[in-house]
C-alpha cells in the first residue's frame, strides 16, 4: 500500500492534519514503520480533508500550489531583504 503523502506538508495548527493529505506527524511515522495502522490511517483521511475544505482550507494539490503562490509573491512584489 502506497503513501497518501503528496510531498504538501503544510499541517492546519488547530488539528495538526497535513493540508496534502490529511495525515498527522505521528500518522506519518506510523505509516513507516507500523503498517498494520495503515488502513486505519487511509481510512481517516477523505473525512479529514473534507473537514479542512469545508473551514476554508485548499486541500490535495491545491494546497501545494497555494503555498507556491505565497512563497513566489513576497520577491514579484519587489518585497524580498534590502
């Protein structure tokens, strides 16, 4: 069974969920070397990335591409360090 970890990592502060793909910090050492957890752990992700939609989040791919944005936004503006 293969990672859901898309390589966002951008994790929401009040419920710790990656906006990528919903797992936890302790979800994603778990699904290294505990993979009995794993299904559970699949298990939980599309109600979580629901949750975090539905508060606004972008979520999956999106959530890569918004950081992206942020990131490039701050130097295009000519804000970067004098």
């Amino acid at each position: 069974m293969g990672s859901p970890c898309i390589d966002v990592c951008r994790y929401d502060e009040e419920t710790g969920w990656c906006l990528g793909c919903g797992m936890t910090r302790k979800d994603k050492k778990a699904w290294k070397k505990e993979k009995e957890r794993r299904a559970a752990i699949r298990a939980a992700l599309p109600a979580r990335l629901a949750a975090l939609r539905a508060a606004g989040w972008p979520v999956g791919k999106a959530a890569r591409k918004k950081r992206k944005k942020k990131e490039a936004s701050p130097l295009a503006a000519g804000e970067g360090p004098a």
